[in-house]
C-alpha cells in the first residue's frame, strides 16, 4: 500500500508562475475588483436614498447589488492578494469558507433572479393585482426564505466535503476553492451522499430556470397583445434588463462548472473559471442603468447633492482602509508544498 501523506493546507494554481505576470494580475484584479464593488454600492446607495425607487423591483435590484458585492468578494481579494504577496497557499479553513460562501451567494443569486422574474410577471400580466401580491411582506419572504434554503445547502456541501479525507497532491487546479477540484483530490471512496446533495441542487437549479422561462413566456405573450408601440416598448425596457442578466448568469455557471471534467487545467481554464463570480456582478449595475431613466435621475440628483457626496466619501475612505484578508488564514501562510506521494 503507498503511504500516502494528510492535507493540511491547499495551494491555489494562479494564472502564472512568473512573479512579474503574477503582480500585474493582482493589479489588474484589484482594479477590477474596486469598479464592481463601487458600481454595486452606488446601485444600493441610488435605491436607499432616492424615494421614487421604492418598489418592489428595485427592492430586488438593491438586494441583488448585495449579493454581487458579496460574490465577488469571495475569491477576487483571495486572488489579488495571493498574486501581489507571490504566496497562493490557503489555509484548510479559508478553502471551506470561500466554498461555502461562494456556494450560498450562488444559489441566492439564481434564487433572487427568480424572484425577479415573478415580480415582472406580476407588474406585466396581473398589473391590477401588484400591490397586493408584491406587497413588502411577500417581498421580504421572497427575499429570506432563498436566503435559508441557500445556507443550508451550502452548510451541507461545505461538512459533506470537508468531512472527507485528502490525500496525496495538495494541489487545486483553479484560482478558488470549487467542489469539482476539491472532489479530484479526495482519496474517499463513496461520494453517493455528495452526488445526492448535488443532484438536489441540480434540480433546483432546472426548477428556477423552469419558473422564469414560464414568466416571460406569459409576459411576452401579454406585451404582444397591447395595442400601442410605446406600451409595448415600456414593458420591454422593464423586463428586458432582467432577462439579459439572468441569462449571462446561467451562461456563465453552465460554462463553468458543465465542462467536461480535466485533472489538469490551462490558464484559459483558469482564467474563464471567473466568468461566474466577476462578469454578472460587473454587468448587472450596466445592464440596469443603462436605460433607466428612473435611476438615471437618481443619479443625477445624487450628483447635485454635495452633503451626501461628503457622507458617502467619508464612509468610503474607511471602507477601502478595512482589510480584506477575509479568506486568508495569514496564520498558515508559510511554506506550504505540495504533498506528494510516496511510495
């Protein structure tokens, strides 16, 4: 029998091995990472502070910036980081936070999406019926009972996993802690109870794809039926925004984690891996501003106010002074090597 030697710690492969290239990506992912949070923040800032977007639909917008701020700042400050410091080790207990986190921001994010599309539908063809149906009760359940059903999905994935043993490479072939990696450098040998929970998961997933498909195939139906151009194209304006995320959503999860399964992955790979966490948060402020007119005047009124500006520019400078070594155990941040075995 080979020995084989326990994983205490895991090194996440970066996107080069050249200290040079490895600083200029975290420079990049730095900046990159700044302009999303800002453009999420500023959607939040937009809907807390502007009374006219008070509605149900931009309640939903201003939970879903939440939720993008929170996504992105799972593996980007981690990535960043690791590439500035030239050190990719993670601690044991980093890898199972930044799983269980981007696991639940994940599903919550499907599950707002969802949400979202049953708000249009609701505002397109039951119009007479809004206010009562998407009344702030309902929203507020629509918005924490994902909430619950995504944290406890994420808790079972992260004690599932992590109760298994890793031996061997210590090894993880991505720029963060994903399920498929750390599923190849498990020495277990009985996943039934992780493919169960996965499968569930799977089929929550097909269900609210299912649900929003059936919206917008009724809302299409009704936009079609309204007799003026300029009712037609104000319904579409409001749901088309909504439509184009989601689909960039899925298309991004189902390009990342519905390939073909590799033990070795390349740097577009690797690269393409953070089309999940990155590209929705950063285009779902654009997609929703672009034309709106709405949050457009938000921000031009936000603009003209300068004792806000002050406000915001003072919580902003403590902000970006709070340290974001949020998934790095700098503890175990020594020399980590890849385990290897022995025979």
């Amino acid at each position: 029998m080979p020995n084989l030697t326990a994983v205490t710690g895991f090194i996440l492969m970066g996107l080069s091995n050249i200290p040079e290239l490895q600083t200029l990506c975290g420079i990049s992912f730095l900046l990159i990472y700044v302009v999303i949070l800002m453009s999420n923040l500023l959607i939040i800032t937009l809907v807390t502070l502007d009374q006219k977007l008070q509605s149900p639909m931009y309640f939903f917008l201003k939970n879903l910036s939440l939720v993008d701020v929170f996504l992105v700042s799972v593996p980007i400050p981690n990535f960043f980081i690791s590439s500035l410091t030239h050190n990719n080790s993670i601690s044991t207990l980093g890898c199972a936070c930044q799983l269980f986190f981007m696991a639940s921001f994940g599903a919550e994010e499907l599950f707002l999406l969802t949400a979202m599309s049953y708000d249009r539908y609701v505002s397109v063809c039951i119009p007479l019926h809004y206010d009562i149906i998407m009344s702030s009760i309902n929203c507020v359940l629509l918005m924490g009972v994902p909430w619950v059903i995504a944290l406890f999905f994420a808790a079972i994935y992260t004690i599932l996993i992590f109760s298994m043993p890793f031996c061997g490479s210590n090894i993880i072939p991505e720029i963060f802690c994903d399920v498929p990696s750390l599923l190849r450098i498990s020495c277990s040998d009985s996943f039934v109870a992780i493919y169960t929970s996965l499968g569930i998961a799977l089929c929550l997933g097909v269900f609210c794809i299912f649900c929003v498909v059936i919206s917008y195939f009724y809302i299409f139906s009704t936009v079609l039926k309204i007799p003026t151009a300029k009712g037609q194209t104000k319904a579409f304006v409001t749901c088309v925004p909504h439509l184009i995320v989601f689909t960039i959503f899925i298309a991004t999860v189902c390009f990342v984690y519905l390939k073909p399964p590799s033990n070795t992955t390349s740097i577009t790979d690797r690269l393409f891996s953070l089309l999940y966490p990155v590209l929705s948060p950063a285009l779902n402020p654009v997609i929703y501003t672009l034309r709106n007119a709405e949050v457009t005047s938000a921000l031009k009124k936000l603009r003209e106010n300068t004792s806000i500006q002050r406000i915001l520019c003072s919580h902003l400078f403590y902000f970006l002074k709070f340290p974001t070594y949020l998934f790095i155990d700098q503890s175990s941040s020594g020399n980590l090597s890849p385990a290897a075995d022995g025979n």
